[in-house]
C-alpha cells in the first residue's frame, strides 16, 4: 500500500531557501569556545574528518552551567573529497542515541552518491559530553540533575546544530534527515531556523504537534498488542513459551548476568523490537534457544545475556530519562503518562496469559530493576512530577513553511501514530508524506537505498505516485 498525501507551499522544484523571519526571542549567540577539526582520514569506504565544538548547556544563559562538547562526524565519497557537495544532516532518532558509525552498510552509502553527510551525536550521547550514571551522581540533588537534564532536548539540541553550521560549516544551507526521534527535531528546526534548511527528509517521525505523551500512549498501545498478536499467528509456540518463562518468573526471580534481577516486567521489554522490521524474526531466534528441551531448566545463559543487553539501557540511559520529557510542552498534571496508560491494560499484566510484550514506553519500576538506571530514579520523578515546559513547535511558522519536507510514515508502525502524523503533515505547509506498509519504525535502516532516494524525489516534485 501506498499513499502520498501532499500539501500547498513552494513551487514543486523550487530549491531557493525561503525568506523567513526571526522569532522574538532572536538567535542564540553563540558561546566563543573551542572548536576543533580533526585531520580527516579514510575508514572503510568513507572519507571521514571528525569536528568538536562548544555549546552552552542552557542556550539562554550561556554562563549558567560549564560549557559541553558537541562531537559530529563529516563523512563523504573519497572520490567526491574535493567537492562542493551539498550538505546533509542526520538526527538521530532516541532520544539519548548517539549518531550512527559509519561502516561498511548503511543508509548513509545511498547518500554519499550526492552528498556530504553529517552525523552528530546530540549532547549528552556518544562522544559530546555523554551522560551517564556516574555523571549524574555527581550532582548535588535530583532536582539540579533534572533541571540540568532539562536542557537536553529538541531546542537546545537544533541550536547545538545551528552552531555547528555556523562555525564548522561556514553558514552553509545543508538538508536534514531525520528518523523516528530525528522527525521531532525537525520539527524544531522548522520553527526556529527555517532559513538554514533546504529540503527536510523524514522517516517515521512526524509527531502531532501538540499532542501529549497521554495522547501518543493512548494511541500507541493498541498497536503493540496488533504486533503481539501478529507475533502469536507467525509464532504461537513462541507466545507459549513466552508464558511459561514468565510463569517461572513469578515463581522465583532470575538473576541476569550483570546481577539484575530478572522478572516477568523485565521479560514484557523483549516487545519493543516488535515494532522493527526484522523485530519478529529476531525475537523468534532469540527464543529458539532461551531453554533446553527440558523446560524445567534454567533459561539458557546466551538468551540471559541477549536480555540483559537488550533492556539493559547500559548505551543510552538518556532514552529512558527523556522518553516523555520530549513531548512536554506548555502546562501539563504532571505524572508518568506511560504508566498511566499501563495501567489501563489488564492484558499487559505479568499475570495475563498469553504474556503481552511492552513496547517503546518506559515506566517507574525499571529505575529499580536495571542497574544502569538508578542513578536516574530520583531525577527521573522530578523530570515526571514538573508541570510547566518551554514550547518545542511554532505552529504558526509550520504552518507557513516553505521548506520542502517529504516524510515516509509506516501504516502498522506501533511507535509513532499514523493520524497523529498525518495532522501534522496538515498542519505543516509544504509537506508531503508517503505513507506505507512495506517497512516498520526501522524502515531506513533496512531500505536506505529505496526510502532515501524516493523522498529526495518527492521534495523535488520529480516523484510520482499512483495508489493513494
């Protein structure tokens, strides 16, 4: 199935950048730091060259916290180094991801063929000023540790980008490409500096723009059980060891290979692979050898291990802390909103059979069961319980945008509602959005060659759709 749905705007084919204005707050300065470009070197089938600049933590008061370093990777053809290619940005979905390593398959070799590209670790992942649990126990209280951490999301992180622009690129207009979380920054981008943007390219990210994260779970969980009931008719035997696995669990905890404690909560976490492409497969093969054929053995220690890596949050515990903190914006209750819903779900109970798995949502009880998570719980309630938020989207300015943006939306994608980013495509002027069940929340990374190239087209207008 196919469909594009397109909206009014710039002329098809008209790449000028758009006369804008600034907003009232005007433009950040940017802080007189250090910046630093690596000598480039060749890896693989890249020519790469490595850039560091410094950032303030609070762009509106750049003397309130020491100064952070934002770390971002210029990668190109070594066939094309020489030329003036245009350049293109990637934001990294998460939150808390760190930008992709180029290596020897990825979206980003389609994208080589014409352009220079960008990837950024956004503050606090990777190599800019990464937050951890060490670096967050070193903060007086939770509630500095939460104010500090507040200042990490999609504003602070596009002029993280602007600033980089601005230095390390000499101002130059570059395109963006943004998965799943990247869509939301774009978004962000759009309403704060539409005059450095020529062409946004999105892949299942478009979020409803003044939609809570009530809203987005409200929606979402019904999704999940559609992928675990798809589970159970590729793979029933699956779903029923699922439940005696859980029913073990119940009966006495595991211990995880880095001395987690193993639960049936803990189990439910396999579920968010569900909304990937491959995520069926892979959790099939997963539990093909997660117990002997003996039943009343322990669980393996390769299906142990598999689960503590994957629900183990060791590489990114910022997309724990920040997963509903990205859609705060203006007054809200306070609360967990995912917890809320959770609540709402009897068949997502530990004790429901068949066992549902949970997907991309994070709730209270993992800051006590995952070791890398701790250091987190008593910011991770203060980030929860606040109820005013400075606002991430300028509807108005999206509304008259002239920017060309082309986003791909998965149908059966169980993380990022589809008539939730169907209203926003409404809401943003010159978008169009392809909407397919070809691919799932993953769809770049298993089909860059063809997502890529088919929305470059369908900003430029050169696209042409049959089915809608």
């Amino acid at each position: 199935m196919t469909r594009v749905k397109g909206c009014a705007g710039r002329k098809d084919g008209d790449r000028r950048p758009a006369t804008v204005h600034l907003m009232s707050h005007g433009q950040p300065t940017p802080p007189s730091g250090i910046m630093h470009s690596a000598p480039p070197f060749t890896a693989g089938l890249a020519r790469v060259r490595d850039h560091h600049v410094t950032v303030p933590v609070d762009w509106s008061q750049p003397d309130r916290y020491p100064a952070i370093t934002v770390f971002a990777r210029e990668v190109v053809d070594p066939k094309r180094a020489d030329e003036d290619l245009p350049l293109l940005l990637f934001l990294q979905g998460g939150p808390g991801g760190q930008g992709p390593r180029p290596t020897a398959s990825g979206w980003w070799h389609t994208a080589l063929k014409t352009h220079r590209v960008v990837l950024l670790d956004q503050r606090g992942t990777g190599r800019s000023s990464r937050i951890d649990g060490r670096r967050i126990a070193a903060f007086d209280t939770p509630e500095a540790a939460a104010d500090y951490l507040s200042h990490f999301r999609a504003d602070a992180i596009v002029e993280d980008a602007e600033h980089l622009r601005r230095t390390v690129f000499g101002g130059a207009h570059w395109s963006t490409l943004g998965q799943s979380y990247g869509g939301f920054l774009t978004l962000t981008y759009l309403s704060r500096h539409p005059e450095a943007l020529t062409a946004c390219y999105v892949t299942g990210g478009l979020i409803g723009l003044q939609a809570t994260a009530e809203d987005v779970y409200a929606r979402t969980y019904p999704r999940q059980v559609s992928r675990n009931r798809e589970l159970a008719r590729r793979f029933p035997d699956d779903v029923a060891l699922l439940g005696r696995l859980a029913d073990r669990l119940a009966a006495e905890e595991g211990v995880l290979p880095n001395g987690d404690t193993f639960t049936g909560e803990r189990l439910q976490m396999l579920g968010q692979e569900l909304g990937m492409s491959t995520g069926l497969d892979g959790l099939h093969w997963l539990l093909d050898t997660a117990m002997d054929d003996d039943d009343a053995a322990a669980p393996s220690d390769a299906f142990l291990t598999t689960v503590a890596r994957q629900t183990g949050f060791d590489d990114n515990p910022l997309y724990a802390v920040l997963q509903e903190v990205i859609y705060h914006q203006g007054s809200r209750a306070g609360g967990w909103a995912a917890a809320a819903e959770h609540a709402r779900w009897d068949a997502f109970g530990t004790d429901a059979r068949p066992l549902l798995l949970t997907g991309e949502v994070i709730l209270p009880w993992m800051y006590r069961q995952i070791r890398a998570l701790r250091p987190f719980e008593g910011v991770a309630e203060v980030l929860a319980a606040r109820t005013d938020w400075p606002a991430l989207y300028d509807v108005d300015r999206l509304a008259a945008n002239a920017v060309p943006v082309a986003a791909a939306q998965y149908y059966d994608d169980p993380y990022v509602d589809l008539d939730l980013a169907l209203e926003t495509a409404d809401a943003v002027g010159n978008t169009q959005v392809w909407v397919t069940n070809e691919y799932l929340h993953d769809g770049l990374r298993v089909a860059g060659d063809v997502i890529l190239p088919r929305l470059i087209d369908l900003a430029a207008g050169t696209w042409e759709v049959t089915g809608r």
